[in-house]
C-alpha cells in the first residue's frame, strides 16, 4: 500500500500534493495520492473573483519576496511572467487618528524612526510621543533573554504612543494579532537581534540599511560589469535584456493568487480530488492509517498529511496522538475578513498617494486596515475606477 492522504486543499495541502508527485516521478516511483478537501473549491484562504472588471482577493493578496519559497513555486510552476511587484518599490501608509489621515512618518521602518526631521514634524503624534521615540537610541539594552510581549518591547523601547499609534495597527493590519499576547521573539526576532546587537533599534536599523546599499550599489556595479562583458561581440547572443520581474517587498500574481491555485490543480490531475468532503476520523492501523470521511467513505493511507488549520488538525490526530493535539489547541486564532469596494475615481477627493491606512485600536472604528489595491496592483479595477480592500475582525476585534 503506497497512498498518501493529503487532508486540506489549502495551498498547503496542493503544495504538498505537488512535491508527492514530483518527488515520486523523479524517483521512478508510483505513488497514489487523494486529497480532501471540505471546501466546494480548493485553494482554502486563496479566493480570487473577477467582478465586473475588478480583480477582487477574498483572502491573501500578495507574498513577501525577501521569504523565498512562494516565489520559488511560482517560479517552478512556470509563473515567471505572471509576477507582479507593487506598482512603486515602497508605498506610503496613512494612520486614522483624531478623525482623519496622517502620513507615517517617512522613514519610519515596520514601527522604527531612521529619519528624525519627518518623525518630528509629522501630524500623528503628539510632541511627547515624538520625543519619547526620538530618545530610542539612548535607552539602556534589556538585561537577559527573557521573552517578552510585543507591546511590552515597544513600549519599553519606543513609548506607549508608538505602541498605540504605529506598532499596534501596523500589526493588526498585517497578522490580524493583539501586542500584549504576541511574543517579540517569535514574531518579530529581527528587533530582539537589532536590540542585543546594536543596544538600540534606531541605531541597528541604520547600520543595516547602510550596510544594503553598500550591497545593492556592489551588486547594480557587478551587473553593470557583467551586462558590458555579455554586450561584446563574443558574447552577443546572450546580449538581450534580463526578462526578470523587478521585485519589490511584496509581490503577487498578475490574475491574482487564484491563478497559482488553478496551476497547481493543472499539475496534480492524477491525484484523486475528494471536494465538499470532511475528514471526520482518523486512526493509526497496523504499519499505516485510516481515514473516514463525512460521506462515508473509509481509505487505507501508508502517510497522511494534515493540512488544516491548527484547531481542526487538533481533532483529527486526537486519537493517534493526544499530547500533539492539545499543543495544537494552544495555537490561537483570530477571525479576519476583508470587504472589497469599488468607486469612481473622480468621487475620491484623498490624492491616495500611497498602499493605503492602517487604524488604531484606540480609535474604536470597524476596520482594522484599508488596502488600496487598485493603487497598489496594475490590473486590479478599471481604468475610472478605484478598488480598496478593507479588513475587519483581527484578535481585538472579534467578528463570528
Ligand atoms: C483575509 C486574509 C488575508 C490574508 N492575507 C495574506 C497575504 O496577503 N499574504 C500572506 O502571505 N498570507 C495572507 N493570509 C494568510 C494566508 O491566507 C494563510 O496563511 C494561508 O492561506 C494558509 O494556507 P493553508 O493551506 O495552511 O490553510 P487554509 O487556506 O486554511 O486551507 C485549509 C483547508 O483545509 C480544509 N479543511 C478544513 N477542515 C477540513 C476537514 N475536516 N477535512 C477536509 N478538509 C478540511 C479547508 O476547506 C481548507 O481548504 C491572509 C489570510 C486571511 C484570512
């Protein structure tokens, strides 16, 4: 019996699917693979519809390039030109506060200040605050290496007003996540080194955006040497322009994610797809496993590969391995959703120069964030049009 299981049609349950085959067919080796996915259609979180000339994402919308492994399954699957960086390398971000919208003060990066002209003159915060933050550099390193809430570190390094006004929504806009229960070290460990390196984040935050460029102007002479030595006449043929997508921090497909999903189905036909099915049981049998389904149906499995989110993994081992499931229970979740509107361009009065605006929970609104997608992306609205991508829910907003 060789049949592996795959339980969840998510993208990481297709991802893995994928590899099965891939690994097996260069093994010379066959191996019968049957998904199950609950969903009437797989891809889980990845939702991409064309509406009346919007490309609209339900849920992701982009991946981080500097995280290699979604860009290189793209690349495998024969993405390349359907790569799509930002329409500029760097966006602005606004922040709701006292009733409308306040730039984020130029470089400020991910919550550090790296340019104190812009910190202290910016309209989002207070002069204390501005000062607070400003003092970063001066302020004595954490004795030992005891974890620590997210907001415990920021409040501790940069001030309770950068906590409320930059860090807390800039994080829920991105993990959906509440500061006083995520822990700094496993979120963000780039500010923890930042902090046992350098004694401040200001100051490591400089270092290292000296040190890339250094880089990147090495790497642009290194290429310009090499686009020299390809250009003479020996080497002529290979002359023509790199065709490599320019890549910035984020990056997504230019169909929207749904086209990565629609490939990976493409390039796993032979494997079994159960839709609209639950896996409702599963036990460990001699040498291998036995999945039940919701419809009844019971399959033998050497491997199972469970690809669900957290909570329902948890019910689905607790037969085989109690101690796991309850560690998974441990793992918390928060409800997100987000709400695409379309609208006239002319009846946006915001110059809307930048990716969008992010809102603090002090501000007690609806959302937690606005994407400007149409801004953004090329491709996302038509032409009159302007498509924004507001989230809602996140750990501090609850929605069922
Ligand atoms: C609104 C939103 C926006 C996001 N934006 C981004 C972004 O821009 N960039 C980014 O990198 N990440 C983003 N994420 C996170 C990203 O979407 C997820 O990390 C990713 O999609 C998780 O994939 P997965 O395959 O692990 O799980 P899922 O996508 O959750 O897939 C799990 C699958 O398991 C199936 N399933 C559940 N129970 C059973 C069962 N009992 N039997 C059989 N099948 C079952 C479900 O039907 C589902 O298809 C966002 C998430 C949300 C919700």
């Amino acid at each position: 019996m060789s049949r592996v299981v795959v339980i969840g049609g998510g993208i990481a349950g297709l991802t893995t699917c994928y590899h099965i085959l891939q690994e097996a067919r260069e093994a010379g080796k066959n191996i019968d693979v049957t998904l199950i996915d609950k969903g009437e259609r797989p891809g889980g979180n990845i939702r991409t519809e064309h509406i009346q000339g919007f490309l609209i994402e339900g849920g992701p919308d982009c991946f981080l390039s500097e995280k290699p492994w979604a860009l290189q399954l793209c690349r495998r699957l024969g993405l390349d030109s359907s790569i799509l960086p930002t329409s500029k390398p760097r966006g602005k971000t606004y922040v709701f506060s006292r009733g409308k919208l306040h730039l984020l003060p130029e470089g400020v990066i991910l919550m550090v200040p790296t340019k104190m002209i812009p910190l202290l003159t910016s309209s989002l915060l207070t002069l204390r605050g501005k000062l607070r933050m400003a003092i970063e550099p001066f302020i004595p390193k954490k004795k030992g290496n005891a974890d620590e809430s997210l907001g415990e570190f920021v409040t501790r390094r940069l001030g309770k007003e950068a906590l409320d006004k930059i860090a807390e929504p800039l994080v829920a806009g991105v993990h959906a996540g509440d500061p006083d229960t995520m822990s700094i070290r496993s979120s963000f460990p780039k500010f923890v080194e930042l902090e046992e390196q350098y004694g401040s984040l200001v100051k490591g935050m400089v270092a290292r955006m000296a040190s890339m460029k250094k880089k990147t102007a090495a790497g642009e002479a290194k290429s310009v040497k090499d686009a020299a030595k390809s250009a003479t006449p020996k080497g002529a043929s290979s002359g023509t322009p790199s065709t490599k997508p320019r890549m910035t921090m984020f990056v997504t497909l230019k169909n929207g994610l749904g086209e990565l999903v629609d490939k990976l189905l493409a390039e796993i036909k032979d494997v079994e797809l159960l839709r609209e099915t639950s896996v409702s049981d599963m036990t460990e049998t001699n040498g291998g496993y036995q999945v039940t389904t919701d419809t009844g149906r019971v399959i033998d499995a050497a491997v199972v590969v469970v690809a669900t989110p957290a909570y329902i993994s948890a019910q689905l081992v607790r037969k085989i391995d109690l101690e796991l499931s309850k560690k998974l229970l441990t793992i918390p979740y928060a409800s997100t959703a987000t709400i695409s509107i379309g609208y006239n361009k002319k009846d946006i009065k915001h110059p809307m120069d930048g990716f969008g605006f992010v809102v603090p929970g002090s501000e007690e609104r609806g959302i937690m964030a606005a994407s400007w997608s149409s801004i953004k992306w090329a491709g996302r609205a038509p032409d009159d049009k302007i498509l924004m991508r507001c989230f809602v829910g996140g750990a501090r907003r609850a929605i069922s």
